[in-house]
C-alpha cells in the first residue's frame, strides 16, 4: 500500500522559495504528474518524497508512515522509504551487465543469487528486455537504458516509484511507446506513481491527476480533462494546450470584449473590471459569410491533418486550427468572420 500525502511542505533554499505550500493527497495506485516549467520546483519536491532533500516545513507520509516531519525534526532515510527511482539522467552502472544493474538493490537487500535472478528475469521480460540479460550499457540504445533503469527501479517491488523526466534523452517516437510501456507497467503492478514532466502530452496521456506548478506554487491539480477544459487560471491555461487571450472588461453579468463592445460572454466567475478571455485555436470557426468578429487572414499554415491560421482583429493576432480544413479556400488578405466556443474568462492578473 502506498498512498502518499504532502502537507504544507516548503523547501526554502536561503532567501530562494524552491517550494511553498505543497498540498496533495495520493491515492493507492493513482498516477500523479507534476508538469510545469524549469525551476517551478518539480523535482526538489520529488527530492523531499525521496529523502534526497529535507522539507524547511511541513509533513510527508507514506502509507500510514511519517517519513517526514519538520516541526518534530523527524526525518527518515531514502533506503528506508520503500521507493523505486529513476532520475532525468538515468545511471546505469557501466561497468555492470543489464542483470547485475537490474538486480543490484536485491543484493544490498541480501537477498540470494537464485531469486535474484529470478526476479530479475521477471522484471526483465516485463520491460522487454529478456534477451539483452547479458548486454552492457555501451551495447544498449538510449530507449533500452531507460528500461533497464526503471526495471531496477521497480524490481525491489516499491510501493512508490517516482519519475523525473525518465524520458527526456529519448526521441519523440521512442517517448511516445515508453509512455504506453510505463503505464501498463504501472497499472500491471498496481504502484503509486509520481511522474515528473515539463511535457504537457505525456502528462495528459499516463496521468490520473496532473499537479501544474509554477514558480514553486501548485497552480492546479485536477484530472487531464477538467485541467484543459476549466483551467484555475491564465497560467495553466497557457501552459496547458494552446490559447488566445482576448483583453476584455467585465460589467454585471457580461463580459465584454475589448475594442468590440457589441461582443459579450457570460460571466461565471463574477470577474469585476479588467479580464481576459480565453479561447482555444480549435474552439474557433472561420466563415466568410458572417459571425461574431471581423477580421483579415494574415497567415495560413498546413500542418498536413489540419490548418493553422493566423487572423488579425483589431491590433492582434488570433489563431485558430481547423482539421480537415481546406487549405485553399481562403488568401492572405481575405476579409474573414470568426466564432468562438467555449470562451473562458479569467480576472487581469496583470
Ligand atoms: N540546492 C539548491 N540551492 C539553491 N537553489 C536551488 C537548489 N536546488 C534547486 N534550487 C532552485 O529551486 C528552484 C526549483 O528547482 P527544481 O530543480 O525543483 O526545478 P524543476 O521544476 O525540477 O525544473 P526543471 O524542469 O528545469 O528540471 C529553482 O529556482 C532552482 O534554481
Ligand atoms: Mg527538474
């Protein structure tokens, strides 16, 4: 059983606030993100969980154990945490062939050579390594590495297994097939992961819940799907997906959009003042006919699947992809009318 909970954890280096009040409770078996851009805190937090890094405040638990607790000073080793690893740049020993690396933390673990290798086999033809039992690092690709990393990760048969950036050294195809490879582990296993990533499609694809952080703060945590389509803020909805902003002045009810009053959208949040609308390239229509706003295509893009236009209204520029869209059908120039759908709005932050 590993469910893990982070209380108020801080992690101040001097004057430099690395963490400031990380909250989240983790279920058994929940696979857990942390996305955000460089140096949000991301993998000084994954330290505090490992022991790598003492909290300047706060509590971490894992199962039903503290194994963190600032205000005691209570604060217990990596190696007694029950937790698999595998780090950004993911150490193998060189020196050491696939089954010693994979099997090297059952053998700190005094555990005998004959269930060693059985476990290590096990865990070997579970990331499809089977046949390379006896190849070095220097024999293996990158994509192999990685996986004779996380097998040795898991091979202790941890509870917890945290993940920072496992994938980064990989090539976009091979990423995309070890993500599916992770996953399935995971679920096979039933362990809690924590995956840390600046990725946005890796985190929507594997996560049950994705942490967003930003300069040390927890923006959001929320399932893929309620993140992208109810963002908390103009931060996450930046960072996650695509988006326009659109300034805009919020009166009662309605907001409306600046420099085209006559152009309004309810007002959920009961926003006051400035605001910004949001609206996602894919929410909007192009036409050339008639619709909410007037504007000038100014540049097409094809992508192959879909178009990516750039429309000027007024003094900026909104962009708008459309699959399947015919490429042809409008010029740099032409007069062009957009819709919006599921508008977002959020207050000025600035
Ligand atoms: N030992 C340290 N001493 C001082 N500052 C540190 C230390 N470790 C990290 N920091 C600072 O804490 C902040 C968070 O760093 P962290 O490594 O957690 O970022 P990250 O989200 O993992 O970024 P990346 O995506 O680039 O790996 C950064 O501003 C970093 O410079
Ligand atoms: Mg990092």
């Amino acid at each position: 059983m590993a469910e893990l909970k982070l209380s108020h954890i801080y992690k101040k280096f001097g004057k430099v606030v690395a963490v400031g009040d990380f909250n989240i409770d983790v279920a058994d078996g929940e696979f857990i993100s942390f996305l955000g851009p460089s140096g949000c805190g991301k993998t000084t937090t994954l330290r505090m969980i490992a022991g790598f890094d003492k909290p300047t405040e706060g509590i971490i638990t894992i199962g039903d154990r503290e194994v963190s607790n600032a205000e005691k000073g209570f604060f217990l080793a990596p190696e007694k945490r029950g937790i698999g690893m595998v780090f950004q740049s993911y150490a193998v020993w060189p020196h050491m062939n696939v089954v010693d690396n994979v099997g090297y933390p059952l053998k700190i673990q005094n555990v005998p050579k004959e269930e060693r290798l059985k476990r290590v086999m096990n865990m070997l033809e579970l990331v499809h390594l089977k046949e390379y039992a006896e190849r070095f690092p220097n024999q293996l690709s990158g994509g192999q590495q990685q996986r004779v990393a996380l097998a040795r990760a898991l091979v202790a048969q941890p509870g917890l297994l945290l993940l920072d950036e496992p994938l980064s050294n990989l090539d976009a195809k091979l990423r995309e097939s070890m993500r599916f490879e992770i996953s399935a582990i995971q679920k096979e296993l039933g362990i809690t992961v924590i995956y840390v990533t600046h990725d946005q499609s890796e985190a929507m694809t594997m996560s049950d819940r994705i942490v967003v952080m930003s300069m040390g703060k927890v923006q959001q945590i929320g399932k893929p799907y309620d993140i992208y389509t109810n963002p908390a803020n103009q931060m996450v909805a930046d960072f996650i997906g695509l988006v326009n902003f659109i300034p805009a002045i919020a009166k009662g009810d309605r907001i409306f959009m600046q420099g085209s009053e006559n152009i309004s959208f309810p007002n959920p949040k009961q926003i006051a003042g400035n605001a910004v609308l949001a609206v996602r390239p894919e929410n909007i229509t192009i036409s050339k006919t008639g619709g909410m706003v007037e504007g000038v295509m100014h540049h097409r893009f094809y992508m192959g699947d879909s178009v990516d236009y750039r429309i000027k209204v007024k003094e900026q520029f909104i962009r708008v992809i459309q699959k399947g869209s015919d490429y042809t059908a409008y010029h740099n120039g032409d007069k062009v009318f957009l819709d919006f759908e599921n508008v977002m709005s959020f207050e000025n932050e600035g």
